[in-house]
C-alpha cells in the first residue's frame, strides 16, 4: 500500500502546523484540543521546519517540571524532520519509523507539506494489505 492511500483512508482534516516560537503551553493545548500526538512547526505552513511531539514535552516537563511550559517549542522540537512522499510504500515508511523510533511522518509532494501518516495509519493500512492477501491465498487454495 502507498502513502496516498494510507492519506486517502484517513480523511483529511489537512496538517495541524504551529509557527516557530510558538510556547510549549500552547502546543500542548493544541494537541490535546485536537486529540493528536504530534503538531508539525512551520513558518510558512508549507514546509517542516520541525517537529513537535506530546513525547518531547512530557520529557521535558520530567526534567525541568512546569516552568517549561512557558519555553518556545523551537528548543523542544526535532529539527532533522524525516519525511516521505505520496508514492512511497507502507512498508519502507515502518521500517524508516523502527529505526528512527519516531511514529510520525509528514508526507511531502513537490516539496510542499500534503499530510502526516502516523505508526497506527502505517499498520493499520499493512494489515489490512496482509489481509487481503492471505483471503486471496486461500482462495487460490480453495480453488475459487
């Protein structure tokens, strides 16, 4: 299955983005308002300049308590943003999620943000792919 399809399946309520300087504060509200585990940073609306995961503020809150929360986002966020593209396969997008331990990625077409498929979206649309081939299996099998 491709990343469109996963994008597809979702629905789209388009790409929550915050802009830079953006307080921790605020970003966690936004995340728990919108029910999401992550929010993408960008300037422009277009075009990653970070990420933000309700992870990275639940870290810092452990370190430094509440006094945190009144930070920018921009020391918080992870910068090196791993994205992919509408075209590639559920498969590569796993295996790019495990070994980066991350379980969000914005998707890029044209090198404009067009979505983000989350770990859950990405195993979601594989067992439903290895579903489909395992009832073709046994219809083969079954002669049918």
């Amino acid at each position: 299955m491709l990343v469109h399809q996963i994008l597809k399946s979702k629905g789209s309520e388009g790409v929550i983005t915050v802009k830079p300087g953006t307080l921790v504060s605020e970003a966690a509200k936004l995340l728990a308002e919108k029910r999401i585990g992550t929010v993408i940073v960008s300037g422009d609306g277009e075009t990653p300049d970070g990420i933000l995961s309700e992870r990275d503020i639940v870290r810092e809150l452990g370190k430094r308590g509440p006094g945190c929360l009144s930070d920018s986002i921009d020391d918080y966020m992870t910068t090196n943003v791993i994205t992919c593209g509408r075209d590639d396969d559920a498969v590569s997008v796993l295996e790019r999620m495990t070994e980066g331990r991350f379980r969000h990625m914005p998707v890029m077409d044209g090198g404009k943000l067009v979505g983000l498929i989350s770990l859950g979206d990405t195993v979601k649309a594989r067992l439903s792919e290895l579903a489909m081939e395992k009832d073709a299996l046994e219809g083969m099998i079954m002669g049918h």
